[in-house]
C-alpha cells in the first residue's frame, strides 16, 4: 500500500459551467497487489463481469471505430497541420490562465511568421 497524493481541478458543477475552476488536493491509499482489498471493498463476480464486459466493449467499439474513420478517410490531427497548431497553443496558453482572447491574439501573432 501507499499513500498517494492528487491534484483536480473542476470546471462544472451540477451541469453549471463554474466562473472560476476550482482546484483541489486529495491523498487515497493505493493497493499494490490483490491480497491487499480488503473483503468489505471486494468487488462481486457480477461487478467483475460488469468490468470485464466494459472492457471487451470498449476494445471493439474502439477498434470498429478506427476501420470507419479509416474507410472514410479521417485521420487524427497532426501538429503539422496549421489549425491543430493554432488550437494545440491556444489550449495551451489557456492552462496557463491566459483568456480566449488573449490566447488567440497570442497565437495569431505567433504562427503567423
């Protein structure tokens, strides 16, 4: 077991975008091998089967996914495309606390070279 420390940030509350994200810090102790769960937190074989199902569901929904956008030729994002730039900096200037404005005057005036 061992004590972890997290970090979160929430930026809706209750369906509500919040005016002002709200940070905070939370400490949860980790198990590090099966024998540790203690039996009052033991999942049930329904619960297990519920996790493994979800698993296998999301597998082939991500697989047949992938084979539509390929066969109808979408392709990912890549950061030699202009506009995924332009976005991929403004996101981050607005981690960084910058407005949408800002950021978006910020990145113009820097990709435009």
């Amino acid at each position: 077991m061992e004590q972890r420390n997290k970090r979160a940030t929430v930026e809706t509350a209750f369906g509500e975008k919040l005016d002002t994200p709200l940070t905070f810090t939370y400490t949860y102790t980790e198990l590090s091998s099966y024998d540790e769960i203690p039996s009052d937190e033991m999942p049930t074989r329904k619960a297990i089967l519920g996790l493994v199902n979800s698993q296998r569901n999301a597998a082939a929904r991500s697989a047949e996914q992938s084979k539509a956008f390929e066969a109808a030729g979408i392709k990912a994002p890549t950061l030699e495309d202009p506009n995924q730039r332009r976005k991929t900096l403004i996101k981050v200037l607005l981690a960084e606390g910058l407005s949408q404005d800002d950021a978006e005057a910020f990145a113009d005036k820097t990709l435009s070279r």
